[in-house]
C-alpha cells in the first residue's frame, strides 16, 4: 500500500511539473464538457487515513461527448484497503455510469457560467464476499444538479443531488462545493 501511494504521487508530481491549467475539481462534477474530440480519461489517487483502516482509491473516469450538450461515460476504481488485523484486500470496486445534459451556459470574456442534470447510476460490481469488501453489494441512482462559473483566475464549482440505494442501505442528499484556483 505505501510503496503504491509513493509510486503515485510520484508519477503526478512528474506528470505534473508544466502543469499550469486549471483542472476540474477531484469530488465535485464539473459543468464543463471535455474537449479533446468529446472523449478522454482522466484519473485520480484518493488516500483515506483512519484509526482502524488505510485505503487508496485510484479512479479512472472514461467520458463521452455525444454532441455539445450530452455527454455519457463510465467510472471505474481501484480500490486498496488495509483494515487493522485483516488482511489488505485490493480491486476494482463499484462501477458506475453515467450521463450529462446541459441545460444551461453564458460564456463571456474570458468566463463562463453553465449548469446541467447529471444521472449516475452504481452497478455493484466491487467484490463483497470477502473482508475487506470492496463494493456496497447495492444498485444506486443519483440525480443531481451541477454547476459551475469558471474563469482564467480561478473556478467555483457547486453539486447537489439526492442518492436513491436498494436494500437496506440509506438514500442520502449529496452536496459538494469545490473551488479552483490556476497554481501559475
């Protein structure tokens, strides 16, 4: 687990040296659609630490444009964990899809505003036979409302929306606010 999390970090921080562009936020959606033909991968490390557990998420995103203003796509993670006295488990955990319609941009000078309806739905493909376990063993529908105002000195970025989840695990409102700000 540590030698993955230096590995990581070190391929980012190479990766990153002429990085000056301003990126979407990591754990809010962003409004804006890719360029790059409509298509592309984007990926990121997340390190959880706690009294009881260690985990690593690796997430590889897979987006789609179908044409300017709806967009669909997949979401695939590599999950670490390493409870204290259990044996660390390892693999991908739940996939999701996903699709994106926007229903609103400005653009301006340099800015732009732009909102859109996000629909995600979680597949329980991540490994819950076993503990650790690496999936929720539920099938999850989120609808929710992103947006975003984003210029060439910095980005706000706003999320909610509401999880629907089967069996006996609670539905839950999902808010996020990230704000963004170029480093050069």
């Amino acid at each position: 687990m540590k030698h993955l999390a230096k590995y990581v970090l070190f391929l980012v921080s190479l990766i990153s040296i002429k990085a000056n562009a301003q990126g979407p936020p990591i754990f809010t959606d962003t409004p804006i659609m890719l360029g790059l033909e409509g298509r592309g991968i984007r990926t990121f490390g997340s390190i959880i630490a706690k009294e009881n557990a260690n985990a690593y998420a690796q997430i590889f995103a897979m987006p789609y444009n179908i044409n300017h203003k709806r967009q669909v796509g997949a979401i695939a993670p590599f999950v670490s964990k390493s409870p204290n006295g259990l044996t660390s488990k390892s693999g991908f955990g739940d996939m999701k899809v996903f699709t994106k319609y926007q229903i609103y941009q400005k653009d301006g000078k340099a800015k732009t505003m732009r909102s859109l309806i996000k629909i995600t739905e979680t597949l329980p493909t991540g490994n819950t036979t076993e503990m650790p376990t690496l999936g929720s063993d539920a099938w999850q529908t989120t609808v929710s409302l992103v947006n975003g105002y984003k210029t060439t000195k910095y980005g706000i970025y706003g999320e909610i929306g509401y999880n629907v989840t089967s069996t006996n695990l609670p539905d839950n409102l999902i808010y996020n606010i990230a704000f963004g700000y170029p480093l050069e």
